[in-house]
C-alpha cells in the first residue's frame, strides 16, 4: 500500500469510522463475507472510507484474518477500533461490538454538532466584549483617568493599569484573539479524529462533559456483557471491555483490576481500582456471579447509562452558551462599570468632603 494511502487511513474522522462500522455490521448481519463486501464498497465510495475499506477487503481475500490485519498494521488504525474489533472477534458477535462504539461515538460527533451551534452566539458576544475591552483600555480609561486626576490631584489604581495595559495594546490586542482562535481550530479537528477525546480524570468524574463519561461506561457495560455471554473469564472480558471503551482512565484500570482477578485477590467496592468505575458498576464487578446473570444486569445498566448521557447532552446544549455569555459578557460590562462609575464616584466623594 502506498504510503499516500497510508496517510489517508491513520487520518480518519469520527463520523467516517462510524460509517465504516455500520457497514461492517451490516454486512455481518446480513452473511455477507467481508472481503467481498468491504471490496465493493471501497470501490463505490471515494475518499478515504472507500480507501480504508478497499484495503481490508483485500487483505481478508487475501487469507489475513481481520484480528491479523489490526495486529500488523497497528499505525493505520486507531486504537479504540482496534480494541472494539477485538473485543468483537473474541465475543463472536462482531456487529454488536461494532454498532456498540458507533452509538458512542455517534454521542460524540452529536455532542460536537450541537456544542458548534449553541457557540456561535457566545463567540459572537465574546467577540465583541473583546473589542469592548481593548477600547477601554485605549479610549475610555485615560480620558477618565485624566479627569479624576485633574480634580483629586490623586491617580487611582484600577484606571493606572488599564492606562498601562492599554499602552501595550500593540504587543497583545491581536496575540491573544490568534492564539485562542488557533488552539480553538486544534481543539476542534482533534475531536474529530476518530480517537474518542479521552476527557476523564483520574477521579472518573468527566472533565469536559459528563454525557461522554455516561457514553463510555455505557459501552463499556455493553461489550463487558457481550462477552460474558460467550463465557469470557471475566478478567479478560473487562480488560478487552475497557480497552474498547474510548476511556483512558477506564482502560487502564481495567487491565490493573484484570489482573488482580486473575491472582484471585479479592475485591472491594469503593476501593483500589475498582474506585474510577461507577458504585454500581464496580460492586457488580467486586460480587461476579452467574455469568448470564452478571451479562443480563450489565445490558440493562448500559441502556440507564446511554440514556443518562442523553439528558446530560440535552442539558449541555441548552445551559453551556448562556453560562459562556453570562460569564464573558458579565466580565467585561463589570469591568467597563467599575472603570468608568467608580471614578466617578470617588471623584464625586473627594469634591463633597471638607477641605
């Protein structure tokens, strides 16, 4: 393969690795052999969809498993689809693995749409409380400075440092709209790559938006049950489970706490790395049970999670631009306030006291 097509696949977005999933699972659904099916839709869709599936269409008919194909070319696809292909291969039930990350990631590419439409305003206010602000700085605070000192013989602070702020507006004025504009684009082509932002701390609460972390426990639970109903062990059916889920914090204490099943140490809700999952989720984990038991409450748990991350997405969207305008709007007409009435204020009191 060139290394232009190369390229193209290590470069997938989001909303394209959902469709090559969806492909996939159609195909499986309906007993299609992949090489053939993959084969014809590399030939009938451009771009770099078609390239991807082109290329594991033909390395299937070529004899490669697709377990082998990911194995050895682990720099061409991203390492949540490989882990979910795994977790699928090794569960039998590819297609559910595959549609599993799709909903995921399909929350995600969601989430991203209606967080660019819902910001258009804000930005738009920000904007304009930046310029606001710069004339403060340049116009309004030394013509207010100038007065009050006329009249106090005094200088007041505030207004001193936006005098002096304003008189480096050369050095700052378009720095700052650049450089927050340019980690602006970064921030939104990388939550378009097909690598699912990985946005949870260490204490498992989400740093960004809790409808991801929602989204991920979901998959997790999903594929975790998945393969308990193949009969797993479920040491390794929780660290192929977390690998898949698109969470780094999850992933990494699911190997450890794979492990720690696998000596047969004994585990406790609430404590070690059982601590990053949900309560509910890790005393499920820590008591075990009947496997078909066990895969039956972790299907159910994943829908109550799926729809957790639903609201909290709903919610995001509706509540997030009035919190960034309140906050950036409101700073800037306190500053301005604070600039131009306090002076005046204090101007005011100084020529009402005695002399």
């Amino acid at each position: 393969m060139s290394s232009s097509n190369s390229k193209s696949v290590q470069s997938v977005s989001l909303e394209q690795l959902i469709a090559l999933n969806d492909e996939m699972a159609a195909l499986i659904r309906s007993g299609i052999p992949l090489e053939s099916g993959l084969t014809t839709l590399g030939q009938e869709m451009p771009g770099r969809l078609g390239r991807i599936a082109g290329f594991l269409g033909e390395r299937i008919g070529a004899g490669e498993s697709l377990d082998h194909i990911l194995a050895n070319n682990e720099d061409r696809f991203p390492q949540l689809w490989r882990a979910v292909v795994r977790a699928g291969l090794r569960s039998g039930r590819l297609s559910s693995a595959l549609e599993s990350m799709s909903t995921t990631g399909r929350r995600v590419a969601e989430l991203r749409s209606a967080f660019g439409l819902a910001l258009v305003y804000p930005i738009i206010v920000v904007l304009l409380a930046y310029g606001s602000f710069v004339m403060l700085t340049t116009r309004l605070a030394p013509i207010t400075l100038h007065v009050y000192e006329d009249f106090t013989e005094k200088s007041d602070p505030l207004l001193s440092g936006l005098v002096s702020l304003g008189a480096s507006v050369q050095w700052w004025g378009l720095t700052i709209p650049v450089v927050v504009a340019i980690i602006g684009l970064l921030w939104w082509y990388r939550s378009g790559r097909a690598a699912l932002p990985k946005s949870t701390s260490a204490s498992g609460r989400s740093d960004t938006f809790g409808s991801l972390r929602d989204g991920r426990i979901a998959a997790f639970a999903e594929i975790l049950a998945l393969l308990l109903e193949q009969e797993v062990p479920l040491h390794e059916a929780i660290e192929l489970a977390g690998a898949a889920s698109g969470d780094a914090n999850l992933a990494q204490n699911s190997k450890a706490l794979a492990r720690q099943i696998e000596r047969g140490e004994t585990l406790t809700a609430g404590e070690g790395n059982l601590n990053s999952f949900p309560p509910l989720l890790g005393w499920l984990i820590s008591v075990g049970g009947e496997p078909e038991h066990l895969a039956q409450t972790l299907t159910e748990m994943a829908q109550q999670y799926r729809q957790r991350a639903e609201r909290a997405t709903n919610w995001a969207t509706v509540y997030l631009p009035i919190v960034i305008t309140a906050v950036f709007g409101g700073s800037v007409v306190l500053l301005q306030a604070l600039a131009t009435f306090r002076p005046i204020c204090k101007l005011l009191f100084e020529l009402g006291s005695p002399l």
